[in-house]
C-alpha cells in the first residue's frame, strides 16, 4: 500500500489541487483509524486531556502541513519513483534527528547505513545532471521532515504514554484541522491576492476544499485514503505490535525496490540506470538496519 502512494497521488494530481489532496486523505485516514485508536484508549482506561492535544497539533503540523505537503510537491514536480525512493530514506534521517535531540547512541550498524543511503540519494539524485531540482529539494525536505516527526512523535508519545496508533490517528485529525483553517485562510480576499500576485505561490491561492469530487474522482480518493494513508499505517502499527519494530520498518526497506517497478507498470515512468543502481545501494543501506536493529533487540530482550 505504501509503495503505490506516490503513483495514486500523481494520478490523482492531475484532478486536485495538492494540498486539497492532503486534506482530503489525511481526513479519511483519520475516520479508518479512529476506532482503533479509540479501542487502544478503551482497553488501558486513558483519557486524552490538554497537554495530549497540544503534542498532536505539534506533531500534525510538523507531519501533515510541513512534511506531506513537502511530498505532495514532490510529486507533482518530479517522477513518483524518484519521490518513493527520496521518501524512503526518512528512517536515515530520524537516526540522525535521534542522535542529535534524543541523544541516542548511533551503532556501528547505523553509521553505515546512513554512509551507505547517503551515497545512494547522491547517486539517485545526480547532482551534476539535475533536470527537475524543484521536485528532488521537495523530496528531500519531506524525508528530512518526516524524520524529525518520527523522533518528536516517538518522544511525546513514550512521554504521555501513548501507543503508535492512537499517536497516529490523533496526529492525523489534528493536522486536517489545521490544514483546513489555512485553507480557509488562503480565501480571505487580501491574502488571496498578495499569493495570487507571486507565480510561485499562485496554486496555494484560493485552496479548494470539496471542489472537484464527483462519483468518477471518488474510487481515487477512497484507495488514497482508505487503502495507502489509514489502511497503510494501521497494517504497520498491527506489525509492530504482533512482532516488533525492525520487521515493521521493512516497510521502508521494501518501498524503494517496488515502488519504481509499480511506477513503470502503471504510469510508464521510466526507470534509468543510475536509479536502478541507486536503489540498489539504499536496499543495502536499509538491510545493514535491518540486521543493526534486530541485534539491539535481542540484546534488549533476550530469548
């Protein structure tokens, strides 16, 4: 589900707006795991109170408005695999995040993984032959985002007492809202001239909201919602409570090799032989975490 995010949402870019397209998937996200994360709440008797929803605002800014929206760009300007392989590499920098601000000790297993991802982005990313920089700087801002989300949710839900998916789905409902009040805000006639008179901010003037939804549109806005956005995170939530978190952040190993193969199949994009070699390098990079992160937690938890 993950690894058809980026081709659903360049198929659906051509009808939405792509900030209404956050808007929208993040809102039908949050509806599919609500009545997880409410089970989750139920079953240890916690009630969410001020502080919860101040870290939730915090966390749906930094996720829904700044890194997905940063994403959602990327999309638009650049080949959907090049963007899920960017994307893919949000873990590398969440160990990074994690170093600097949770000051957690980078294994000799991680430092290779980042040397290895880094030399892959670089390789994808061609930096002497660049055609579309807009779209790779969106890319990489979202991956680096999302890292920095990573480390603040994983801090402020171990903080409160929280679990992933009700950490997730509230994150979620907060980001809609905030996104929907700045929205809004882009139709107030003063603002909307001033983004409407910078060509560069001309498609943030006037954001629709429900403008383009009809019955043809809707299949799209379900998968996208229903399928890669809630069904997508609650199914990694399922694996890291039924196993742990390394075999859940395969997730993120997987993306990058399937994603281009999904991309040429169902929008012809096509792949080129630095990206296939790039791909290959984070593959190698993702699987020196996977083993790093499977030996620190059968150091942690001993069978």
């Amino acid at each position: 589900m993950f690894s058809s995010m980026e081709i659903a949402l360049k198929v659906a870019g051509a009808t939405f707006n792509p900030i209404q397209l956050n808007l929208i998937r993040f809102f039908i996200g949050a509806l599919v795991l609500l009545p997880f994360a409410n089970k989750a709440l139920k079953a240890t008797g916690r009630k969410l109170g001020k502080k919860d929803w101040h870290l939730f605002f915090l966390t749906g800014f930094l996720c829904v408005i700044i890194s997905m929206s940063l994403f959602q760009l990327a999309v638009v300007a650049t080949k959907a695999s090049t963007v899920a392989v960017l994307f893919s590499c949000n873990p590398v920098f969440a160990l990074i995040f994690a170093f600097l601000i949770l000051r957690e000790r980078l294994g000799r297993a991680n430092l290779i993984a980042v040397t290895i991802s880094i030399i892959g982005l670089l390789v994808i990313i061609d930096p002497l032959h660049l055609t579309r920089p807009l779209g790779i700087v969106f890319g990489l801002l979202a991956a680096v985002t999302f890292g920095f989300y990573s480390i603040i949710s994983r801090y402020g839900s171990t903080k409160q007492g929280l679990n992933g998916i009700v950490m997730t789905c509230y994150t979620f409902i907060a980001g809609t809202i905030e996104l929907l009040v700045l929205s809004l805000v882009t139709h107030i006639p003063l603002i909307a001239n001033y983004l409407g008179s910078i060509p560069s901010l001309k498609t943030f003037q006037n954001l629709p909201i429900l403008q383009h939804i009809t019955i043809a549109s809707l299949p799209m806005l379900l998968y996208l919602g229903v399928c890669v956005t809630g069904g997508g995170f609650a199914f990694y939530f399922l694996a890291m409570e039924k196993s742990n978190v390394s075999t859940a952040s395969l997730v993120f190993f997987i993306k990058p090799g399937l994603a281009p193969i999904l991309a040429a199949i169902l929008i012809g994009e096509k792949i080129t032989t630095l990206t296939i070699i790039g791909i290959i390098i984070i593959l190698l990079g993702s699987v020196v975490t996977f083993i790093g992160n499977r030996a620190k937690e059968e150091v942690i938890i001993p069978k």
